[in-house]
C-alpha cells in the first residue's frame, strides 16, 4: 500500500503542477477557471467543494439556490470573483428556475474520463466496498489491506486502524469533514483528479490494476 500512495501522490503533483500552469496562462471561460482552481488543490478539491454543498442540502434535494450556491464556493476560499459566480450559475440553471442540480454540476466540474477509466475506476471501488452499501468504510478496508507491513505500524508510530483511516482520507474533502467513510462519488472525484494528469487509458489502467491487484 506504501507503493501504491507513493505512486498516485506522484502523479496528483503532477495534477496540481498543470493547473497552476493553466491558471498562470491567464483568461479561459469560469467553469475552466473553477476546475483548474480546484485541481491546484489537489484531490481534495472537488471533494471538498462536493461535501460543502451537500452540508447545505438540508432537504436531501440535491438543488442549490443562487445564494447557496455562492456562499459554497465562497467557503473554499477559492478566487473565483462574484460575476464568474453568476455566470456559473446561470449556465447551469437552464431553465431559469433559480435552483441548480448540485450533482450535475460536479459531473461537468469533474475532468472528463473515458469509459474505459470510469470502468476500472467501478471495478476498483466494488472491490473495496466489501458490504456493499455504496461506502468504503475502515471495516471494508481490513478485508482489502493490511498495513502490518507500513513503516509507522512496525515502528509502533500508528497502529493498522491509524493507517486505514489515514488511506480512506486521501479519498475525502478535507476542512474538517473526515468521517472516514469515502462515497462513490468522492471515489471517482479522485480519480478524476489523478486522471487528468495521465495521457493514456492504457497507462491509467496499469497504475490501478497494480493498487488494487485488479484482472
């Protein structure tokens, strides 16, 4: 498990190295803006904008008016001026109803997959979610892994649990939400954000079968 964080913290490096290259280039359309902010984040960053807005999604309606809609992205502190905000939404909002679908507007934020990535983006999510409820949580991942052999459990700096929980919180949004429990959606939005900075599906296919001895 050592190798394969070592390997996906390279490559998100090299994820937050490209969207700070494209924001220095200077103008491109707020969405683009949006996505490339998030990105220069990290793996955290959709995620973390993800958990924000569906703190504020009271009712379970997954719509987002204008006003929370703003505050959401104002909380990530992320520069993103208040007339790119408007824009966003309007864009979104097509039918000019005043509400925006929260999860449709994190699919067009998300960096674009091919089909053969999300497939094996599914498959490795199926083989962590042992009990299959559509979480991985620390119990799911014993039955995965096992981090005996990490430096910080033979040292005694963590115990095995310490470790997992660790793993699992590379997958969430960060500022405060860690609850150790990592959703599909937080599971893709990951590998989104490692995709982006792989060229080929072939190459993208490799790296996950090696972390989770897929077929």
């Amino acid at each position: 498990m050592t190798d394969y964080l070592f390997d996906f913290q390279q490559l998100e490096t090299n994820t937050i190295n490209k969207a700070l290259e494209q924001l220095s280039t200077g103008s491109m359309d707020p969405l683009t803006k949006l996505r490339a902010l998030c990105l220069s984040r990290g793996a955290i960053g959709i995620n973390g904008l993800g958990r924000i807005f569906r703190n504020m999604d009271d009712d379970g309606s997954k719509a987002l008016n204008e006003y929370e809609f703003t505050k959401g992205i104002k909380e990530t502190g992320l520069e993103v001026s208040n007339e790119e905000i408007k824009q966003l939404f309007r864009s979104f909002d097509e039918d000019g109803s005043g509400s925006i679908n929260m999860t449709e507007f994190l699919l067009k934020l998300r960096p674009p997959m091919s089909q053969a990535r999300l497939d094996m983006i599914d498959k490795a999510f199926t083989k962590m979610d042992k009990t299959g409820d559509g979480i991985i949580t620390l119990e799911d991942l014993k039955n995965v892994y096992t981090a005996r052999e990490h430096p910080k459990f033979k040292s005694g700096e963590k115990t095995e649990d310490e470790i997992l929980t660790d793993f699992l919180h590379n997958f969430e949004g960060g500022r405060g939400n860690l609850d150790g429990k990592v959703t599909k959606e937080e599971f893709i939005n990951y590998y989104a954000t490692i995709s982006a900075s792989i060229d080929s599906d072939e190459y993208f296919e490799f790296m996950m079968k090696k972390a989770y001895a897929l077929s």
